[in-house]
C-alpha cells in the first residue's frame, strides 16, 4: 500500500486481484452468484436501463445461458436485500475470451461492483487457459474505458456505428499471457 491507502502493485499500477479482495471484504452487503434463469427479468430490466438504444433481449441472455459452463460465465451481483445491482459475462473458447457484458446499476457506478465483476470474468479466462481477452465499450463511456485500462486493456481499433449512428465501439484487448508473467516476476 502507498501511503494514500491505494492498493498497488509492484509498477506502481493499482493491482485489480488486491483491489477486488478489498471490495468484497469492505461491502459484504454485496454478493456475487452465478446467473440463473430467475434472474433474467431482473439484468433485462437493468440492461434497458444501462444500454439504450440496443439493449440484450431475454431471449439473448437465455441462449447465452444455455452454453454455461461450456464455453460461458455470467454472473450476477445482488445486495443484501436481494435486489440486482450488477451483472457480467465472459465467452471463453479455447485460448481466448470475449467479455460478453457488464452492467451496474447506475446508481452504483463507481462503487467496485464492475471491477469486482471483471476481475472474477477474468480470472476465470486465466482458469479456462485464456491467453487474449477482447472486449467491446462504447467510445464515450468514459467510466467503462478508465476500468478496463487499469486492468491493462488496451485498444486495437474502433467500429464506426457500432452502437448505432454516432455511437461508436471501441475493441479492446488483455494479454493474459503478460499479466501472468509479470506477477510471477515479483
């Protein structure tokens, strides 16, 4: 720890496994559960919220579903009255994974649920013998991008329209191979 309390490892870079052990040990009030059926309704109606103007059906997330644990994890955070306030998921096929989605509840953006989210989807790429993970963002959500950068992403290139008119995706990309090693060199 620096002297300002941020968890970081040894570059200097806050260390998302250390900062994800904090977050579930600071808001135990929070809970993280593997997605099932009966929590469709619930991440559809936070999805409307969180991705306008195109937004996962019920029907995409139950075919997402049906490939768990094949080739899929998704995940769910739920407080402790058992509200949803979180929700993720990762395809996973041979060495290389895709995060799929990540929402939270907007009134909670900034609190570590997202970051808890992907760190536990990217420990489970690592646990698959992923060596890439891609991902998706909309270029101007600010908040998604800061996340994925401090978890080491990179971006290969932007898809013009992506999202919409005007509302273009940025792909991005993890070297897994590359974190791994420079956590064995400490």
């Amino acid at each position: 720890m620096t002297e300002t309390g941020r968890l970081v490892d040894h570059t200097g870079i806050a260390d998302p496994a250390r900062r994800a052990a904090a977050f579930r040990r600071d808001r135990p009030d929070i809970t993280f559960h593997r997605m099932r059926w009966w929590d469709i309704p619930d991440v559809v109606t936070l999805e409307r919220q969180l991705f306008r103007p195109d937004p996962w059906t019920a029907e995409m997330f139950w075919s997402e579903l049906a490939w768990v644990p094949d080739t899929r994890r998704y995940l769910v955070a739920k407080d402790d009255s058992g509200r949803l306030v979180g929700y993720a998921g990762l395809m996973a096929v041979r060495d290389e994974a895709t995060v799929q989605t990540i929402g939270v509840h907007p009134d909670l953006h900034g609190s570590g649920i997202g970051h808890a989210l992907l760190h536990d989807l990217l420990d489970e790429a690592r646990r698959r013998g992923c060596r890439e993970v891609y991902l998706e963002v909309r270029a101007d959500n600010r908040p998604a991008l800061g996340l994925y950068e401090r978890f080491g992403f990179t971006t290969l290139g932007r898809r013009r329209d992506y999202y919409g008119p005007g509302l273009d995706a940025l792909t991005m990309r993890l070297l897994i191979a590359q974190v791994s090693r420079a956590r064995r060199d400490r």
